[in-house]
C-alpha cells in the first residue's frame, strides 16, 4: 500500500510540484484529482483546513497542505536528498516562496483564460488526470468547470494584459535564477521543483513556446518536468511574447 494520498487536480502545476518532490524522496503514494473549482468545498470534506493542493494525507493521518508546507515537511519526514541544500538554503528559500507567490498564478490564469476560449484544448491537458473519469467522457462535461474557475481564479481580460506584461521580467527572473545556480543544477531542489512546472505550463500555449523554449527558463523547465499535460492552439494577442532574437 502507499505511503501517502496526493490530492490534486488535473494539469495542477503546483501538484505536479508535489509529485516531483515525493519522487526525489522515494516516497511511495497514489495520487487522485478532484474537480477543478468544486475541489475546495471538497478538500475540507475530507479533513483539510485549507482549500488549494496540492494536499497530501499521509497514512498516520497527517495532513499537509500547499507545496511549500510539503516541502519542509518532506526534508524532516525523508532526510535523505534534501529538498533545502544547507550552504544555499536561504536563496533556494527565497525563489521558492517567489515561485509560490508570484510567478505560480500568472500562469493559472492565463490558462483558464485561453481554454474558455480553445474549449478543445481541454481534453489535451486531461491525458494524465487521475479522476476516475474516461477522458473522452469527461472533456464535453468541462465547459461549466473552465468557466467556474476561470471566476474564482480572477482570469479576466484586464488580468491577462497584465499578466503578459508582466511575464518577460518573470522569465527573466528565471534564468537569473538558473545562471546564479539557486536552480538548474545537478540536485533540484524545492525552488527547482516549484518554478519548473509553472514554466511548462506556460509552454502549453502555442503562442508562448517559441519564445521560452530557446532560453535558460525552457531548458531548464522541460529537463525538469520532460513531459506535460496540455497544447493550447494560438489564443493570445499577437506579439503577446516575442522570440528572441
């Protein structure tokens, strides 16, 4: 039997965060997605505080809940291969909890955002959901779920233009990150685990892949996290993200 019960949701980039962590440790678990956007009544149903995952219920009933409680809960639960490298803990400490905060909801957004109007994208980013539910039968029941979280996520038009204006500075930020060595290197650590899912998800949307793939932040994301979830077809104003040069 598993060690651990991952609660997440489908295409979730901060589950996805989660399960790189429990796969560096070893930890044995089984994973299973709630409903995007009825996941948060559902969560407290069963005996979380919270209302976002990734959660994980270990099987001596300890919940945890958020990617960066996992985190320090994993380095004390499973020493080996620390998630926090002693000699750079305060920096892998600060691009993690800047991973968390800042760069995880831009693209949250824009995903929600871009599927309410690609609807067919949808089932693309179902391949590996664990709900139980065939995707061919669960992509045509989407529609009312994209819609709901694109609400409670804030994914309006307004949010979206700033989000794009924001996000070569956020991937700049990335690759200074990668060229100081905080991520990037040999050992991922929790930073690593937590910005490189976000990074994917954003290389989900045709519009955005050619301009991240060529630099240290599409490298960096796609060794980290090979495959992903997901294939939006163009969606977002033109010149939304130029290449580079």
């Amino acid at each position: 039997m598993p060690a651990a019960t991952l609660i997440g949701v489908p295409a979730s980039h901060p589950t996805l965060a989660a399960e790189l962590m429990l796969r560096r440790k070893g930890v044995d678990y089984r994973r299973f997605d709630l409903v995007a956007g009825v996941h948060r009544p559902l969560l407290r149903l069963l005996g979380f505080s919270g209302i976002t995952v990734p959660a994980l219920r270990l099987d001596d009933g300890v919940h945890i809940q958020g990617s960066r409680r996992l985190s320090r809960a994993l380095d004390v639960l499973y020493p080996e291969r620390p998630l926090f490298p002693p000699d750079r803990r305060e920096e892998v400490e600060r691009a993690e909890h800047w991973g968390d905060l800042v760069l995880q909801e831009v693209p949250r957004r824009i995903a929600w955002w871009g599927l309410r109007r690609r609807p067919t994208a949808v089932e693309t980013f179902l391949v590996d959901a664990k709900t139980g539910i065939p995707q061919s039968l669960a992509a045509p029941l989407t529609g009312p779920v994209v819609i709901l979280a694109g609400h409670l996520n804030r994914a309006t038009d307004e949010a979206i233009e700033r989000d794009l204006a924001t996000l070569p500075g956020l991937l700049d930020h990335v690759d200074r990150l990668i060229g100081d060595g905080v991520i990037g290197g040999d050992d991922p650590n929790a930073a690593d685990f937590q910005i490189a899912p976000s990074v994917r998800l954003l290389m989900s949307f045709a519009d955005l892949r050619p301009a991240i793939e060529s630099r240290p932040a599409g490298e960096f994301a796609v060794r980290v996290v090979p495959r992903f979830p997901g294939n939006v077809p163009p969606v977002l104003p033109a010149g939304s993200l130029a290449a580079p040069p």
